[in-house]
C-alpha cells in the first residue's frame, strides 16, 4: 500500500509532462553544449591552424604530396568546408592549378572525419560503448579511404573528375550565390566569441595559449555533455525504439542518407551532423548500416558551402567546388549500392573497434598517426627532398 502513492503520481499527467519537460530542456541544454564545444574546437584549430594550413596548401606539387596536405591542413582545422574555400580561393586568385586542387580535395574529405574520432573516445572508460562509437566513427575513415584508392589513380589516368566538373562549370559561373541560414553556428556563435575574447582581451593571453585552452575547455565540455547526453538519450529512446527518427534510419536506406544531406546542409557541416550520430552509435540507439547511409549523406552534404561560395567566382573555383561534389558522389555510387562492397568499411571498421576496445592505446595512435604523423612525415620528406 505504501507504493501506492508513488505509482500515482507516476501516473499523474502533470508529473509525466513535468518530467518530460525537464528532460526536454535538459536535453537541448546538453545539445547546446555539445555543438557549442564542437565549434570550440573549430575556432581554436582555426586560431593556430589556418595559416599553417594555407602556407601548406600553397606549396603543394605532387599529387600524392596534396593529398596529404589536404588531410594534414583539415585535420588541423577540423572542417573539409574550410578547407574546400581555402583552395576554391586559392585556384580563384591563380595560386592553385585545378589539378594540383583535385588531390588537395580528395585528402580533406577524409581529414573531416577526426572529428568524429575524438568524438567517440570521450566513451573510451565504456568498453562496450566505446567499440560501437570507435566503429561508427571510423566507418566513415575506411569508406573516404577507399573512395580515394578507387578514384584517386582513376583521376590521375583520366581526369574524369576535372572533365566533368569543367562541363559542369560552364553552366554555373554566373549564377547568383545564395546562403543557407545556419542556426547552430548562430546560436553557439556568442559562447565561442565570449571565451575567445575572455582570453585574447581581458586576460591578454597569446593567440596559441588561448588557442591551447580553448581545446581544453572544449575536451571538458564534451566529455561532460556526451557522458550525460549518452545516458539522456538511452532513456529518452532506447526505450523507445518504434520512434520515427530511429525506425527511419533502420528501415529506410534511401532515407537515413536523405537525412544525412539535409541536416549536412542546413548545419553547413559533417563533422557535427556525423560527430551526432557517433554517440547514438555507441549508445545502441541506431545501428551501423542505417548510420552509414546517413554519413554518407552528410558527405554530399558538406559539399554545398564551397559550392555556394563558388558560384560568383572564376570557372576554376567553380570547378573545384563540383570535383568536391562529384567525388563523394561517385564514391557513394561505387561503393555503397554493392552489398558486398558496402561491408568492406563497415568490416574494417568493427574490427579496428574490436581492437581498440581490448588496447585501447590503439585508438590514440590511430587518430594521431592517420591524420597527423603519416601526412606531416610526407611534407617533411617532400621539404627534405626538395632543399637537398
């Protein structure tokens, strides 16, 4: 009789819309915190990073050397969008060739994807968590990884990427530009600006310390809205599996990607739309396959700013902005349609997972040596080489 009163009230409707509401607020307050230290995070790589990134992608020649340089310069500022403009302005003012562009494209969209790595090792003390995040996050590594194996010598023996975005071109240049709204940047915009001012005004640090601690502020603040918003969403929705959202991503291939590219484009980035997904994944809420399609909407989808940003420029720029587009479209084309072939990431995926949740060092040094030492030991070999 004594837990009578506990199950009425459980029942009372202003309880559970009180509570729901509780959990709503709570949800968008984690969200918010989430995207706020995403952007963070692009604003402190950007702040030591960008002009290191474009002094490099200034000196590129070889296109083995621009592919890394392209994976080297977006992993430094953690946006293949940012990077796409620093070369469409690049070939637009003459400094960057077309061709020596192509390369420089191809290596940024993979260097996209370390967002989401970072993203799934804040569930590293969660095994099992932490394998499903891990594959989730990388799933997207192995699908640009082959997309580049496949198209990258294909483009050197053929330019079919630089022909048809040439064709393309022709019928863009001139076309009005337009802008999409983007509400996220918009509202996590005065958090990031009020603590990079704190630090560069009223306490006068140097732009690399403040750069420093804004990626530590960062770190904390998406550990703690992932830890939180992890165990949020598994009550919210795991217990809710019929839920439109989840339902459409399990059942609904052409959807899920549909989403991916609607929600890349109204952001204006992959990192946050596939860095979003990366904890689903881990939470179990949505599974592998469906969460790949969605990835591979978003990368469709990140390719629409350079794009818009293009279209008031030369035909060069605009042509640059399309072999982005292309590119990831005839990886999705290639690879994804095949059964057989759209499991070669996902496998590879699982099992560097697997991996990495029994040693999970291994993920450290995947993330630094993928996207940092690996390209960086070609740009040094590449000076070493050129001053002897």
């Amino acid at each position: 009789m004594q837990d009578a009163p506990a199950s009425d009230s459980a029942r009372d409707p202003s309880v559970r819309i009180l509570r729901g509401l509780l959990n709503f607020l709570f949800l968008v307050g984690l969200l918010y915190i989430f995207l706020a230290a995403i952007s963070l995070f692009g604003a402190a790589f950007k702040m030591m990073g960008k002009g290191v990134s474009e002094s490099l992608i200034a000196t590129t020649s070889h296109p083995v050397l621009g592919l890394m340089i392209g994976l080297l310069a977006t992993s430094l500022i953690q946006s293949s969008s940012s990077t796409t403009s620093i070369v469409v302005g690049m070939v637009s003012g003459g400094v960057l060739t077309v061709p020596n562009a192509i390369p420089i494209i191809m290596g940024a969209n993979m260097g996209t994807t370390v967002t989401n790595t970072l993203v799934a090792m804040t569930a590293i003390n969660r095994r099992t968590e932490f394998q499903r995040a891990f594959a989730g996050a990388t799933m997207h590594d192995f699908f640009n990884l082959m997309a580049i194996l496949i198209l990258f010598p294909v483009e050197m023996a053929t330019h079919y990427l630089q022909t048809a975005a040439t064709w393309l071109s022709t019928h863009l240049v001139g076309a009005q530009g337009a802008e999409f709204p983007n509400p996220v940047k918009d509202a996590v915009k005065p958090a990031v600006h009020a603590i990079e001012g704190l630090l560069t005004g009223p306490l006068g640090m140097h732009k690399g310390a403040a750069a420093v601690v804004m990626i530590v502020v960062a770190l904390a603040a998406l550990f703690f809205a992932l830890t939180f918003l992890t165990k949020l969403l598994k009550s919210l929705v795991l217990n809710r599996a019929e839920g439109v959202f989840t339902k459409t991503l399990r059942t609904n291939a052409a959807a899920a990607m549909l989403m991916g590219l609607l929600v890349t484009i109204s952001v204006q980035s992959s990192s946050i739309t596939t860095s979003l997904l990366v904890p689903l994944i881990g939470a179990g809420i949505i599974p592998l396959e469906p969460a790949f399609a969605a990835t591979l909407g978003a990368n469709v989808g990140t390719t629409v700013t350079a794009l818009l940003a293009s279209l008031t420029g030369t035909p060069a720029a605009v042509t640059v902005a399309l072999v982005h587009l292309l590119f990831n479209l005839s990886g999705i084309l290639i690879i994804y349609p095949v059964p057989w072939i759209r499991r070669i990431p996902l496998g590879l995926a699982r099992g560097l997972a697997a991996a990495t949740a029994q040693r999970r060092i291994y993920s450290l040094v995947y993330m630094i040596g993928i996207f940092f030492v690996l390209p960086l030991l070609f740009v040094l070999l590449d000076k070493a080489l050129g001053g002897a």
